[in-house]
C-alpha cells in the first residue's frame, strides 16, 4: 500500500508511465477503475474475430512508440492506407474517376486551407471557419475530419489546436487489435482492477490515494483519467487543482462516436473487395457514415458514426445505432446487403462509460494552449496529469498517450 510512484489509470498512458518508473528501478502501483486494462482500446471479441470497439490504429507510425514495441512483441502490422480501398457513391451509385479526381483535390484544398488560416496573425477562430464552403465535396470533406476524425464538428473546435493535430504519415492494423496489444503492454504491471480512486489528497511530501480499495500513499502520481473525469470532479483533488489546470480540462471535452461491427451471415461480399472503405457524398446538414467492409479480410464490416449523432443514439441504446448502420448499408449496396449480415451486432458506447463519458479530445475556440497546461507538471513534479489531451500533436491517439506518460513518469521520477 506504498510505493514511490503511484498511477492512476491503466490506460495508454498509465501503462507507459508504469512501465517508465519500473524501468528506472522505482516501485510502483497503478489503480484502475474498470474490471480491465487498456481504458478506451479495447478489443472485442463477440463477432468471431477481433474487433477493436475503441483505439484502433497506430497512427503516424514513424514517431509513434507503440510501433517498435509492438514488432518486439512479434505483433505483425498491416500498412492500414496502401490495404485500403475507397469506393465512394453519390445519388445511388459509384463515383466516377472524374468525381473521385475531384473529390481527393477537395481534401487537398481543405489541408491547404487550415495550414493558411493557422499560419496567419489573429486570434484563434472555429475550425470550420478556414474550411472551403460551396463546392460539392466541402460538406463531404468536413464532415470526415470534424465529426469522423475528431469526433465533433468543426464548428465548435480550436482552428489553432486542429491544425497542430492533424496527423499525418502511415496508420498501422495491429494483428489481433490493438485493444489487445495494449493489453499485453500491461500485463507484466502492478495493476490493481475495479480500484476507483475517489480522492488525492496531494499537498504534502507524501500523496495518499483513497477509494474502495482502501488507500495508497506515493511519492508522487501521475494521473492519467480522461478530462471530462477531471472536468466532472470524479476524484475529489486534496487540495483543489490549479485553477487553470480546472479551465484546461474543461476546455479540453471529449467528442462523442460509436463504431458499429456486423458479421456476415455467410460468403457474400457484395460485391466489394477486403478492406473496402466506403462513404458517400453529403450535403450540409446532412451525417456521414463511412463504413470499411472485410478489414483484414474478416467477414466483418466496420461503422463509424461521430459527433452529436453519435451522442444522441448512445441514449437511445445500441440498438438505434445498428439500426442506422443496416438502413445505411443497404441504402448504398442494395436490398441484397439487408441478407448479409447476421443479427446483433458490436456497439461502442464511450459516452455512457462511467470511466471516460466519452473517446478523445478537442480544444474549444481559444483554447489551443490548453493541453500545455494540462501537462505541465504540479507540485514540482510530485503530481503529473498525463492522457491524450495533455500531447500536443499527437492529441487524440494512443500514440500521443503513450507519449504523454512516458513524460509524466519522467517528471514524477525527478522529483
């Protein structure tokens, strides 16, 4: 019930801190609220083959972590952009090579566009602000990189945040999910299950964490819950945090999605080779749906439905939301695809999950510093928050959690 370093959250990032102060001869204990590892990865297994419910990708694989150790571990990673296969349809048929043509120089013009409008003097201004309108794949384009990518519209994010934090280079399929390569990170660690830590008192020399399990006491903690717990007060903080780290992580809420999995009921692929992504062309106003069939070449296919849609049908149940997904599906490839999936289906539901009420951040308009205070370390280092939020870069990604740990730990073992 002591230890140098104690963490909070079995996470990304608490697994990265853990596995940081164990490296430099520290002791350590991490308390994790859920009955498992891996907080918002987490890989299902209920359709027959893994299916990652949450964090799915290594994205920006050349300076992401999790990339080296997951070939230590012998994980094999598919190049998930050179496997993928876009197939995109409007007014109830396939795009055509003119329209795909116009539809990439659309994404093209949108990057140009942030990057102008980030670059230029002035205060920080909404997202979509500096996001090209008028053209028919605007509304298409925006759709996918507010509520699809960032899982909330652009209207109500930091033009100045979004851009830092577009990624960029190769996104990387961990074989057998990466819910489950997070897993085996943290397997090996101290990690004490179902221990919510209900208050930190953390003024002294010594912190003591107290919950159900008891209490801990430590050195110094890296604390690593997501900012809408922050935000909510779910740990009672002894004495109150910063007022500025309270602003930060208010400012910093979390999107809302849902991924929808289906298992073909039997050999049919409609028609769509492995690793089909497929969209369609929207209008403003109108939700954007993308769906990937058979990845990996699994008789499986993949939903995502993003921002305040995603929040409204997780109050209605799973239920709605694969009801959405089906209607989609056939919408696009046909009444024959209403045959080619078996009932029930895998549905996320982060936003009703007690321990994170939600999957990844984003900065509100102005707020674009607010991840540097959420990461700067407290109390000379003796408390340190860590998360996804607090990496400016790779903010939203189990890479930029990882990272963020990495450096927690770090503070917390200088002092």
């Amino acid at each position: 019930m002591h230890c140098d370093i104690l963490i909070i959250g079995a996470g990304a990032a608490g697994i990265a801190a853990a596995r940081t102060a164990l490296a430099a001869g520290r002791s350590v204990r991490v308390l994790e609220a859920r009955p498992r590892a891996g907080g918002r990865a987490w890989t299902d297994t209920s359709l027959g083959v893994p299916f990652d419910l949450g964090a799915t990708w290594l994205h920006d694989a050349a300076r992401n972590p999790l990339t080296s150790l997951a070939r230590e571990l012998g994980v094999a990673l598919q190049d998930s952009d050179a496997a993928r296969r876009e197939v995109t349809f409007l007014d109830g048929r396939r795009a055509t090579a003119g329209e795909v043509a116009a539809y990439d120089a659309a994404w093209i013009g949108f990057e140009q566009a942030i990057a102008a409008r980030a670059a230029a003097p002035g205060p920080d201004v909404p997202a979509a602000q500096a996001a090209p309108r008028g053209g028919p794949w605007d509304a298409t384009v925006a759709a996918w990189q507010g509520q699809v990518i960032a899982a909330w519209p652009l209207e109500a994010m930091s033009l100045r945040d979004f851009h830092a934090n577009l990624l960029g280079g190769a996104n990387l399929l961990p074989a057998g999910g990466l819910g489950a390569l997070i897993a085996r990170l943290a397997a090996p660690l101290p990690v004490t299950l179902d221990a919510p830590v209900t208050r930190l008192r953390w003024g002294g020399r010594q912190a003591v964490a107290e919950g159900p399990f008891g209490s801990v006491t430590a050195r110094a903690v890296v604390c690593t819950i997501p900012t809408s717990l922050l935000a909510g007060n779910a740990i009672r903080f002894d004495p109150p945090l910063p007022l500025a780290v309270q602003i930060a992580a208010h400012d910093l809420p979390l999107g809302a999605a849902i991924k929808v999995g289906l298992r073909a009921a039997g050999e049919d692929r409609l028609g769509l080779p492995d690793h089909a992504s497929t969209d369609r062309r929207i209008a403003d106003g109108e939700e954007l749906i993308p769906i990937t069939f058979w990845p990996r070449g699994e008789p499986v296919a993949s939903a995502w439905i993003g921002g305040p849609l995603a929040a409204q049908l997780e109050g209605e149940g799973p239920a709605a939301a694969e009801a959405l997904v089906r209607a989609e599906i056939t919408a696009r490839l046909g009444a024959r695809a209403a045959h080619a999936f078996r009932p029930g289906a895998a549905v996320s539901a982060w936003r009703r999950d007690p321990w994170s009420r939600g999957v990844y951040s984003h900065a509100r308009v102005g707020a674009a510093a607010a991840r540097a205070v959420l990461a700067a370390p407290l109390a000379d280092g003796r408390l340190c928050l860590a998360g996804e939020a607090c990496h400016d870069g790779l903010a939203g990604t189990v890479g930029g959690a990882w990272l963020s740990g990495v450096a927690a730990a770090r503070h917390a073992l200088a002092a």
